[in-house]
C-alpha cells in the first residue's frame, strides 16, 4: 500500500514536469483506408500484393477488390484464407444449412479467384471438403510443386492439427489419412509462415508468443523462439525474418468488466475498456518497432504483404475499415542488447518500472496485460531522460542507457571517390566538361593526343586546366590513365 501511493505520488509530480509532445512518435504512415461493404469479422487475408482483401463479412466470406469495389462470394462462413501462389483458396463451414460445422474447404483458385458462373456465383462442384476434421483458425502454407500444409486449432481435442494436401488438376488430395496432432494444449491461436515451414501461437499459460519449428513433414514441432509479449494470429513477412502481431491493454478495468463476456460477431470494441496497437519483431536482430501508437482506438490482426507494406484492421468508435500502412522507419531498439547492456540490478524489475511511469505520463491506461513495455522500448531518448532525472531512480536512468545503446543503427556507406577522378573533376570538367567525354573510354581516345598536349603545354593560353597547371604527379595519372585506354 505504501509502494503505490509512493508511485502514485511520484507520478503525480512526473506528469507536471515532463513534456508529453514527446510521449509519441511524430510518424503518420497510413497510405490509404479501405471500407468494406460489411462489417468485417475477426481475421482476413489479402493477396501479397494487397489487391484483394478476404474477409468475413455478414456471417460470409467475400474477396473484396480495392481497385474496383467489386465483392464477391466465397464458399464457406468463415476464415476465407488463400495461399500466398494464389492457387488455393481454404475457408471453414459453420452454421451453414446441410454442412458439418468446422469442416474444411478447400478451393482450386486462378487470378486470385475461385471460379464462377456467369453471374458471379461460386462453381460448388470445384469445393473438396475435409469432413473428419473440426477446424478453426486455420492458415495455409506454401510448400512448392502443388504442395501446401494447412494449419489449424482442432476444437474437439483442444490441439494444433497440421495436415499436407496436394492439388492435381482441380482435385485436392491429403498426404495423410489424419491430422498429425500436436501435444501442445497451451497453444491458442495459431498461424503458419507463407512457406509452411514455422508457425507462431499464443502459449496461454506463460501469456507469450512463440515460434515453432515443424519438422517431419508436419509430425512434429520444435520451439526456436519464445517471445515476452502476448500475440495471437501474428503474420510472417515474405521471408519470415519478421512477424507482425497486435498486442491489447487495458484502458479501464471498470468499463472491460461491463462488456458481456460473449464474443461478438463482428467485434466492436470498447474504446474506453481496452486499446490495441500494431508491432514488428525483427528476428534478426531481436527487436520491436511500433507500427501504430493508439492512445485509444484499436489496430489488430495485421498482415504482411510482399513488399513489407502492412495492412491491419482499425476501430474507431463503431467504423471499422482496412489501413495500409508502410513499414516503419524509426530505429528499431534490440531487447537482447538492452539487456546485456543494463547495468543494474533486475532488468524485468526496471522496464516494469519505467512503463509503468511511462503509462501514467502518456496514457490514460490502467493496464493489466504489460503491453506497456512492448511500447516503452521505443521510447525517445529525450522522454527517457526527463523521466529519470524528474524520477531520480538510479535504475530507470541506467534502463535509458541501456536502450541508447540498444539502438539497432544502419552502418554509414562511406563513398571513397576515385582520387584521379575527383581531381579531374576539380581542375578539369569544370571548364570542359561540355567539349571533352573524360570517364566515357570510347569516346576520350579521340581526345588523348590533345590532352596530353594541353596539360603539358607551357603556354597559359592553352594549358589545361585554365588559369592553372598540374602537379607532376596529376600530370602522370593523367599521362597512365590515357595510355591505359
């Protein structure tokens, strides 16, 4: 009780003296926004160039084309998910009169499309359906030659399914007779990489994100990476060195435990119970950058496309519409060096500490899901210094030290410029760059002769350069270069 009226009152004293223009980054990176004709439910897919968005809408799925408008169905009631070809499109039937709830679609596709009838109606010939399954969450890997690895979370046994299927002319074929469960029961929310060989889940026990190895052509998994933040349907960019995900906090704890607990179907979130923000993890060089920076409003479930461009969901207030945003060009900050760097007593104890001042002078969040400290690695270094010097905590200024240092900068291109070239350049083409080509090899032989005789010359009038003359040894590289030729 004491410790956190001593934090409140010293987070009181913070919020007077510090300079809260500098609590976000100054970087708007939207491209364009994207309204659906229905309100989207829950995950979507777009093509990796971003043309087309698949989404649930009004308990149906759609391909949405955002360069015309144009809508059109596809089989199935949710998860309209394609493969990253664009040959195969899968989706899950639920609540649809005559099917077999969470059982698997999956659909030949060409341009991006399944085929149709003249009038734009889906061929339900061309549909194999998986019926000794029970599927959701499901996400599609590409394997090569016709090959691709389905993902899925099967409901009945609580456990991620992977199974492989091939595609021969328009018909689908399983690789096995069964899924290859996994004995994995804390996973939540799984999502395998476009190439089907990892995939990323919400480990619900420890309130992480991990990545997974598969290994055995989908009969077992390995973990290669636990991830201190909570994510689910995270998305791998192109070359899965990066995944994107969306992390939720709290706003208020009054106003999250007055929403009814059942899911809504399209979500609408409480803007005044919770927030959410878009991140990149770059898996090389173990660091996270902000893609969004709400204070209120909700981004979530991104996607990857091919150029690293992002598209993500956004809420505000009721509307909900599809934003592309480009990648984010801030320095990315490495959590691993920040924490070899830190020099004090807990690193966990004091990034804890300095989000949470950082929460109180920049948010109106109550926090409850340590969100916070995803945010606070990118916190300005003049912000984190204000805090530590009007907090006066030895650990908190050492915590700003270590995320300097952590800072993952490009390396300088020093341009080391021909030392013949610049002085050609100085004392030569100023003057006669327009009658003499110096660095074209063809067309400077013609000129060898004259040259040589103008930079030798002992009359002024003619010498080259004008005005000047050549050392003895600029006269040299000028006499080897030529003969070079």
């Amino acid at each position: 009780m004491k410790f956190s009226l001593l934090f409140f009152l010293i987070s009181f004293s913070l919020n007077a003296k510090i300079d809260k223009r500098l609590c976000h980054l100054d970087e708007n990176r939207v491209l364009k926004r994207v309204t659906p004709k229905h309100k989207p439910n829950y995950f979507f897919k777009t093509s990796p160039d971003g043309r087309y968005i698949y989404y649930i809408g009004n308990h149906k799925n759609w391909r949405l084309d955002t360069e015309t408008g144009e809508e059109l169905l596809i089989p199935g009631s949710a998860d309209p998910v394609p493969s990253v070809d664009g040959k195969v499109m899968t989706s899950i039937n639920w609540r649809i009169p005559g099917k077999k709830d969470w059982t698997l679609n999956l659909i030949p596709m060409k341009d991006w499309d399944i085929k149709r009838s003249f009038r734009g109606n889906p061929d339900e010939s061309l549909v194999t359906t998986e019926m000794e399954t029970s599927r959701t969450y499901q996400s599609v890997g590409t394997l090569g030659g016709n090959n691709y690895r389905v993902l899925s979370y099967d409901e009945r046994v609580g456990s991620v399914a992977l199974r492989d299927y091939s595609l021969n002319g328009k018909k689908f074929y399983s690789h096995t007779s069964e899924d290859h469960l996994q004995n994995l029961p804390q996973l939540r929310l799984p999502m395998i990489s476009k190439d089907g060989q990892e995939f990323t889940s919400l480990d619900v026990n420890e309130n992480q994100t991990v990545i997974y190895r598969i290994d055995n052509g989908g009969k077992s998994v390995q973990e290669v990476e636990r991830l201190d933040f909570p994510s689910g349907k995270a998305d791998f960019s192109r070359d899965n060195s990066k995944v994107v995900f969306h992390v939720t906090e709290t706003v208020s704890k009054w106003a999250a435990s007055q929403n009814s607990r059942e899911l809504q179907m399209p979500p609408n979130f409480n803007d005044r119970a919770e927030v959410r923000n878009i991140f990149v993890y770059d898996r090389n060089t173990k660091s996270v950058i902000p893609v969004t920076q709400n204070n209120k409003g909700n981004s979530y479930y991104p996607v990857f496309l091919e150029d690293n461009r992002i598209v993500y969901l956004d809420q505000r207030g009721s509307d909900l519409s599809f934003v592309y945003s480009s990648f984010p060009k801030v320095i990315p900050k490495s959590i691993d060096k920040a924490r070899e760097c830190f020099e004090g007593a807990s690193f966990d104890d004091s990034i804890s500490k300095l989000a949470k001042i950082w929460q109180d002078v920049c948010t109106d969040w109550e926090g409850a899901n340590g969100a916070n400290k995803v945010m606070v690695l990118n916190i300005s270094g003049e912000l984190c210094k204000q805090i530590a010097e009007q907090s006066k905590d030895r650990d908190i200024a050492l915590m700003c030290e270590a995320l300097k240092k952590s800072e993952i900068k490009k390396p300088k291109v020093v341009k080391v410029e021909n030392k013949f070239k610049k002085m050609v350049k100085v004392k030569c083409m100023i003057c006669h760059q327009g009658s003499i080509p110096f660095f074209d090899k063809e067309k400077i032989k013609s000129h060898k002769d004259e040259i040589l005789k103008r930079i030798n010359s002992k009359d002024s009038s003619i010498r080259m350069p004008l005005g000047g003359e050549l050392s003895k040894e600029e006269k040299k590289e000028f006499s080897n270069y030529l003969n070079s030729l």
